[in-house]
C-alpha cells in the first residue's frame, strides 16, 4: 500500500515523443480516472523524424484532461496548437514567464511554417486561430504551489534553471509520486538560479541531452566569448552566433555587457537581428524576481544587463539587410540556434566563405540540421539553395549550453533517496529511471552510469513504449 489506498492503482505512462530523440517531447500519464500530458512538443532534426508533426496524435485528444508545460522551447509546446485542432479542450498549466513566452514563440511558428508551407506547396500545420485557442487555456502556476491538474493527479513545479520560468514537475497521484525533470539547465548560470534538487520519487523521467559529456565552466565559455571577440576584431572579420531566442541570447547578452564594462574588450557592434529574440528579451526584463541573486543585485544597483553601447535590435527586414552595409568587425546573433531557419542562414550565406570571418555555436545542435553539417566540419553545405564553403573559422564553446552535463545529472538523479521517505503524499522510494530526451549514444552513456554507480534500475525507452507504474 501507498498513501493509505486499499488497492494499488496501476498507471501506464506512454512515451509519445521525447524517447530516442531530443525534442517532440510528449509523455501521456493514464490513471484509472485521468488522464494527462506532459508537454506537447515538436519534432525537430530530420526529415523523417520532423515528418512526424504533420501525422495523427496516438491517443484522442478530447480525452485528455490537462497538460503540464514544463517550459516554452518549441520542441515542447511546439504541438499544443495541434492538440487544441484535435479537440483538446483542458487546462494547459505552465509558470508565468512560460505562458509569456509560449505566446511569443508558437506566434513566431505561425509566420515560419506559413513560409514553408508556401515553399512546399501544403498547408500549415496550424494558424493564429489555434494559437489563439492555446493562450486562451492556459493557467499560470508559480513555482512550489501545489496545483490539482485533475481529478487524481496533483503537481507542484521546482525550478530547473534551464531557460527562464522552466520547472520540473513533481506530480503525485494515488500515492505514486513521478518526477519529470523537463530540461535541466548548467549552473552556475549567467541569470538563473540552479536547478532544485528533490529527494523523493517512486519514478523518475531525467533528461540526457548532454548524457555522455561533461561542459567547460561558464568562467571558460565567457573567456573563450572574449579570445572569439579579439580574434574577430583583429581580423577585421564577422562574427556570426546562431542562436536560440530564449535563453541563450539573453546569457550572451548579459556576458557581452560585463566585458564591455570592465573594458576587457572594445566597443564594437553587436547586432541582435532577430524579432523574437527582442521580444523575449523584453519579456525577460518582466521577471528580475526569477533571477540568481548576482543578477538581480546588479539590476537592483541599475545595470541594464540586456543593454550597452553598440547594441542594437533590428526588428525590420530592411534593418536586418542593413547590417551587410556595416563595417567590420562587428557581431551579428541571429537565429535559430541550429541554422535551420531565421535570419542567421542569410548571414551565413553571406559571410561563411571569408576566412576573416567566425561561426561560433554555444547550442546544441539535432541531427539532420545546417548547425550539426558545419559542427561536423563539412566543408561544403547547401544554405537557402546555394552551395556555400565553408572557410570562416568555426568554433563552440560548451560553456553556454542550457542543458545540463553528464556530471550534474548524475548529481541530480544522486538527490533522490534509494530507501523509502516520505511527505504529505505518502512514502516513497526510488524505483526506476528512464531516460530521456537525449540521443541513442547520450542515452545509452547516462543509463549506463545511473544503472552501475547507483544500482538504480534504469531504462531507455523507446518512441511509442507503454510502461506500467
């Protein structure tokens, strides 16, 4: 017995996106009474896994009951448009800042696959009117209130210090307790505090994005920001920063203004040539109060982090294409993060061939996409239809990622307690890991490090698997 129940209830938790993949994340819980999800994300990298948006959902969607968001990123609300055109009528909960955010981001993915369905001769996976839909369902939930999601499933969100507003969800149901840890961030990071840790869970969900490596400190990454800087600058060349929107742009941002202050670099331009990056800047700006204390204490002392001489958004595609008319050196931070779409490829298409010039990645970058060719070191890629070499320097720098390393996800999963304790949902004792949202190899490394230095069963599911809790 759990919690005081009679009978055992059984659970069956289907893996519908997020195993063997990094994104698509979308995992259904099904109680005896309920049931519900647990981000509703896109598929992103190759085609053949990218085609997988376009196809049915695996169960009805007018039976779902409610969604948990763990936070904004695309490939994990990327869907929930869909999901409402399906019939979804329920509560879809998420902290404030990812509400924001949502908005911002599934906005922007009306206007990019509106360009591609065009291109492609098809229609849209979905419009401003289910986007509409979407925001209209939402229900904003801070960090540690414990929420009812539905009629047997409770849900509190801690902090993953991943991008701003990001949770792991702690979710209680019939005395069974399952954490899913969304996307864990790299502390210590520019602006966010550390990911919380827990200790008890019958179930454990960890991502394993980064699953086989261990990253530079962020100390190295703004170093080697600098080293990439100077170098530019003493070439005369361009630096080109594919990057995501959310999060990164912001780290950057707030990285570049500290050189800049403490004169450990020149005065040069830095062009942030993406809407939605400013957008979500904007809303950053909104939530100091989600900040780590050095962060918001440099506020508090009337530092704009996000701004300093030389900075300029450009909002316009006339603004953007007037960046080509400026001098170099300067920097040019664009999207998206993996070269797949955005600005950045036309900036790449542009400037890739000088050797003067740097491509400098401080994402993750899937399979399949532009970014992942060029981290590769092919010398030869296709960019907007046209052959292009690649001569300019191309460096990456770990340091910036969002996601956490082998190291901390081993000392995360080391939190959760192997023998039974409890709290006000019963007692609880580590039963089972199954790791996700990462590729075969990054997997297949965590799983078998969880399994041997902790002796904690472990699995990697597979896409489509059904598992009883």
């Amino acid at each position: 017995m759990r919690g005081g129940n009679d009978k055992m209830t059984i659970m069956k938790l289907h893996f519908h996106g997020g195993a063997e993949a990094v994104t698509g994340v979308n995992y259904l819980l099904e109680t005896g009474k309920s049931k519900i999800l647990v981000d509703c994300g896109l598929f992103q990298g190759p085609k053949e896994l990218e085609a997988r948006n376009s196809k049915p959902f695996e169960y009805d969607a007018k039976t779902i009951d409610a969604v948990i968001i763990t936070h904004s990123h695309l490939d994990h609300v990327g869907r929930l448009p869909q999901l409402i055109d399906a019939g979804f009528r329920g509560k879809i909960f998420a902290t404030p800042p990812a509400v924001n955010f949502t908005r911002l981001i599934l906005e922007d993915s009306v206007r990019v696959l509106a360009e591609k369905a065009q291109h492609a001769g098809v229609v849209p996976m979905f419009s401003q009117e289910e986007v509409n839909q979407v925001m209209s369902q939402f229900v904003p939930v801070d960090y540690y209130k414990k929420t009812k999601a539905a009629e047997d499933i409770e849900f509190t969100y801690h902090n993953a210090g991943h991008i701003l507003g990001s949770a792991i969800v702690e979710l209680d149901s019939e005395g069974k307790k399952i954490v899913f840890s969304g996307d864990l961030g790299h502390p210590p990071a520019p602006l966010l505090r550390a990911p919380d840790y827990l200790i008890c869970a019958d179930y454990v969900l960890v991502e394993s994005t980064y699953g086989d490596r261990n990253h530079e400190s962020p100390e190295e990454g703004e170093e080697r920001i600098e080293n990439v800087i100077e170098d530019t600058i003493s070439k005369g060349g361009v630096l080109m920063i594919p990057s995501f929107a959310m999060e990164r742009t912001q780290q950057l941002l707030y990285h570049i203004n500290d050189l800049i202050e403490h004169k450990r670099i020149p005065r040069i331009p830095v062009y942030i040539d993406s809407p939605l990056a400013t957008h979500i800047t904007e809303v950053y700006k909104k939530y100091p109060q989600y900040y780590n204390k050095e962060a918001a204490s440099e506020i508090d002392s009337g530092d704009d982090v996000f701004n300093f001489p030389g900075l300029r958004f450009t909002l316009s595609s006339k603004e953007s294409k007037e960046i080509n008319d400026s001098p170099s050196p300067k920097v040019i931070i664009a999207g998206s993060g993996m070269s797949n779409g955005g600005r950045i490829v036309h900036h790449e298409v542009r400037y890739l061939s000088d050797p003067k010039n740097t491509l400098l990645m401080v994402g993750y970058q899937a399979e399949g996409t532009l970014g992942r060719r060029i981290a590769d070191g092919q010398k030869r890629v296709v960019v907007l239809d046209q052959e292009v070499e690649v001569r300019a320097k191309v460096e990456k720098i770990s340091g910036y990622s969002a996601h956490a390393d082998q190291f901390y996800l081993m000392d995360w999963i080391k939190s959760f307690k192997k023998i039974a304790c409890g709290d006000g949902s019963g007692k609880h004792k580590l039963t089972k890991v199954f790791v996700v949202q990462g590729e075969a190899k990054p997997a297949a490394a965590l799983a078998s490090l969880i399994r041997d230095e902790l002796g904690i069963t472990t699995e990697v599911p597979k896409l489509g698997e059904t598992v009883e809790l």
